[in-house]
C-alpha cells in the first residue's frame, strides 16, 4: 500500500523556505511510529532538508533526484518511472513524504493520506492540494483535536477512490 503522510496548515500549507511550518512534538511522534520499519519516498530537497542530509533512521529512503546525484545511504532513482519500479518492489508500506512537487506527481497512486491538521496560519510558501476539494478523496477518519507545543492539532485519514494502478 502507498501512503502520504503530511502536516497541514488550515490553508493545506506544508512549508516555506524548505522548512516544516510548525515545530510539532505529537506530529513528530506519530510520523516516526508510523513510519518505522517501512519505506518512505521523497523528492531530492527533502532528502537535504533533514538533519545532517542524511536519511530517515529505520527506513528504506528512496529518493527521486532527476539531477543525477548518487548516494551510497538510499536508493537513488532519477525518473518517474524508476521510482514507481521501485515502489512497486516494495513488500513493506510505502511512504510518500514530500516535497510539494513530490506529493502532487505521487498522490493518484496513494490509496490514503494521513493529515495532520494545524489550526493555524503557517505562512506557507508551498501547499498540499486540498483533500476536502478534491472528487477522488473521502475523509474516512477524523482523530480529536489534540494540543501540541501551542497548536490544536487533528488526526486526519484520507482515502482515495480512484488509486492509479503501478
């Protein structure tokens, strides 16, 4: 199963200036737990946005850098098509975590996404599409509103009823 996993302002703002909007300790929490022991896909400037430039702990990374860059500590795919190959090979879950660019080419095969809701105005520079908005995605599951560092957080499951086959 494919998955994304994204935090959201209540504009559906997921960063600015290559940075998560919000400093959220449940999120955190509940993004490495679920996460754990899987597989997660990212585009390249995610990759660099974490500590270090260095991969997810725990997890098989694989990620998408058309620029061509090699790296010996994650699979490296350099097209669309290999990082669905990949994908495809897969026996754990499969995360989708970002960037922007890279949640929008991946979401039509996402059977779920799992949104984190930020009550609040993050500022975001860049925007997961709205979920509520879209045709293909139903909210199927709405946790209760959480508090976390000063923000009224909300566990969100998304499913999509029209996945785009591998």
């Amino acid at each position: 199963m494919i998955r994304a996993i994204v935090a959201v302002d209540k504009k559906w703002g997921i960063g600015k200036k290559n940075d998560l909007l919000f400093n959220l300790p449940l999120d955190m929490k509940f993004f490495r737990e679920t996460t754990l022991n899987s597989t997660v896909c990212m585009g390249y400037n995610t990759l660099l946005s974490f500590p270090g430039a260095k991969p997810l702990p725990k997890r098989k990374n694989i990620v998408l850098c058309p620029q061509g860059v090699e790296r010996d500590d994650a699979i490296m795919v350099h097209t669309l098509e290999e990082m669905l190959s990949a994908i495809s090979k897969e026996e754990c879950e499969v995360f989708v975590i970002g960037g922007a660019m890279f949640y929008k080419t991946m979401l039509p095969y996402c059977e779920e996404v799992l949104v984190t809701k930020v009550d609040a105005d993050g500022e975001a520079e860049v925007f997961y599409e709205n979920l509520d908005l879209h045709p293909d995605f139903e909210c199927v599951k709405q946790g209760e509103t959480l508090e976390t560092n000063g923000y009224n957080i909300r566990f969100t499951t998304y499913k999509n009823n029209n996945v785009k086959k591998i």
